[in-house]
C-alpha cells in the first residue's frame, strides 16, 4: 500500500527500530478513516517484518495527534459511524497485540483518539509541552475507543471522571504523576528517549519472556474492554444524533456552544 496519511521510515541509527508517523500536520494529524487503514496496514507490515524488532509511533508537526476527524464525523450515519470505530479498533488490537515492543513518541498535543492510541502502546516518552488528555465530551463524544475503558485502570476512578467529565487536558509532568507516561524530556530529545527505551527492550529482554509478560498484562486490561462492542454501537448512535453535529459545528466555527439541559432518569 501506498501512504499518503502516515510516513514509515527505519531508523537512521539502528535499522531494527521503524517509525510510524502519522502525516497530517496542517490539520495537527487527526484521525480520518484512511490514515486509520494506513496506519493498521503499516502495524500489520512491522508486526510480520522480522527485521522490525521494535515500533515506534509519532506525529509529524507540533502534534502527535488531536483524535478522530470531526469534519469526518459529522458526516457519519450509523453505520458509517460502525465502519470508522472498526478501522480505528483493528489499530489498537495490532498495537496491543503485536509480539513487539511499541513506543509513544509524544509531541504536543496527544488527545481524543490520538490519546488512546498512546495509551495502548506498551510505554510513552513525552516532550515537556506536550498535552495529553480526552475531550470528547466538550463536542458531544464518548471516549469510548478506549478512554472509559483504560483511563479508570490507569489512573484510577475519580481521576478518569475529572478527566472524562470536565475535557481537562493534563500536561505531561501531570500526565507522568497520573502514570500515563513513563517519561517526560525535553521537547527536542523526545525521538531519541524513545529510541533509547525501545533499543533498552530490544538488546536485553528475552523477546518470548516479553510476549508472555505483554500477553498477560493484556488479560487485564481486556476485562476493562468487555463493553467494547456495546460502546462501539452507543457511539456510533451518538455520532448520529444532531446535538453532537451541532457541538461539532459550533467547535469547528469557533462559536459558543449552545448549553442543553442534563437528564435525570428516576421514574
């Protein structure tokens, strides 16, 4: 396959190391339904590459990634809205399952969907002004592609709800204390920490000891995921629905967003 979405390139200092990078700096890389089968082709491609022994992800730019394409979104019906949450779960099941190790390389802003991919890879390296969070909420979203599954188990629960609830964006020495990221460095040394990480696995971890650890620690994070195929739907109706196209509208246009009443739900 052709990119046009993503770059993949072996590492100028050790041809065991492939970054991917996700390419779409002018819109801050956000998420759209072809950078997702680029993205997954390329995971599929190192996972199977027995020269590829560690994987790397990044953005091009000031970004790693703003999450999921709204103009994208907006568009969606129902089943338009299933198609793009499939795409965008067949990355994270590669990314959680592959044998190898995978870094989060994170720069700048890191949030929504991009979040959550960083959050499925094994460990992340940070840049000091990096932004990391999930603010769907603030546009009508569910954070369900991985957020409200991972975020209580990582961060614990009162924790996931002020960030779930209120759209917070933490910065990484925040992000670092919550133990969402392993390490935070200055903005430039980013690509190198990461690489250090990944060479620190690569050279002196017994790659089958690896797989078992990583294939075990995946059993509890799956039961975290057990209503992953009911939030797929419930996701895919919300997308649907006209408050979230016109909070969307009204966060694209710069607008204020018009308040709506919160439901209570006792008979």
């Amino acid at each position: 396959m052709k990119y046009t979405r993503i770059v993949t390139e072996i590492d100028a200092k050790d041809d065991r190391l492939l970054w991917i990078k996700l390419n779409c700096p002018e819109k801050l890389n956000v998420l759209n339904l072809k950078m997702l089968k680029e993205l997954h082709s390329a995971l599929v491609k190192a996972d199977r590459d027995g020269k590829v022994q560690a994987i790397l992800i990044t953005g091009v730019g000031k970004a790693f990634s703003a999450g999921a394409d709204l103009n994208e979104l907006m568009r969606c019906n129902f089943e338009e809205g299933l198609r793009w949450l499939k795409a965008y779960l067949k990355v994270i099941e590669v990314i959680r399952e592959t044998g190898k190790p995978v870094i989060a390389a994170v720069n700048g802003v890191c949030v929504a969907g991009g979040h959550e991919i960083a959050m499925a890879c094994d460990l992340v390296v940070a840049g000091e002004s990096a932004r990391l969070g999930q603010p769907e909420v603030i546009v009508g979203s569910t954070a369900m592609g991985l957020g409200v599954q991972l975020l209580p188990l990582i961060v614990g629960e009162k924790r996931a709800r002020e960030m779930l609830f209120t759209g917070r964006l933490l910065s990484a020495e925040e992000a670092y204390h919550f133990g969402l990221v392993n390490k935070v460095v200055e903005d430039e040394r980013v690509h190198e920490e990461a690489r250090k990480v990944a060479l620190q696995i690569v050279e002196n971890v017994s790659p089958q000891a690896f797989k078992v650890i990583k294939s075990c620690l995946k059993f509890w994070t799956d039961l975290a995921m057990l209503n992953m195929m009911m939030s797929v739907d419930i996701t895919s109706m919300v997308w649907a629905s006209e408050e979230f196209k016109e909070r969307c509208r009204d966060f694209l246009e710069k607008r204020k967003m018009k308040p709506r009443k919160f439901m209570g739900i006792m008979p």
